[in-house]
C-alpha cells in the first residue's frame, strides 16, 4: 500500500495508521520506535525538498519513506520458508 503524506501530518503517525488498516488497532502493533526513532523520522522529512529515503522494518511490513513524503509498506517476505 502507498501513501502520500501532506506537510501538515505527522509521518510516523501515518504510518501506524496504515499498518492499523491492514492487519490490527494501533495499540496491538509494537511501539514504532523499537524500529525507528519516530521524533527524527519525523523531523528529517519535515521540510520540503528532501531527497533520499529511509528504508526499515516494523511489525512484518517492509517500509519505506521517500523524500517527497510518499509511504509504502508490504509485508515482509517470509525467512522461514
């Protein structure tokens, strides 16, 4: 799923939200910053024209933060198989 996240939200907000749409309420997600300070990752895109991407992982999603805002998340391929 893909997201483009206006100025005025909060990105690591947005991001529970949508790990919340497709598999549990927020609360039952593990706590954002036990992948990513949530603070800085805020900070860091908080003005306009960054360039880069920052890329982790949380709660099994793959996700990654584009500079112009955009967030994408997909389940993380399964290790075990």
């Amino acid at each position: 799923m893909t997201c483009h996240v206006p100025n005025h939200r909060n990105l690591s907000e947005t991001i529970i939200r949508m790990l919340a749409e497709g598999n549990s309420p927020p609360e039952a997600l593990p706590p954002l910053y036990e992948s990513i300070d949530p603070d800085a990752l805020d900070s860091l895109f908080s003005r306009r024209g960054v360039d880069g991407t920052i890329e982790f992982e949380h709660a099994g999603c793959r996700i990654v933060v584009h500079g112009n805002r955009e967030i994408q998340i997909e389940e993380s391929p399964d290790e075990s198989v």
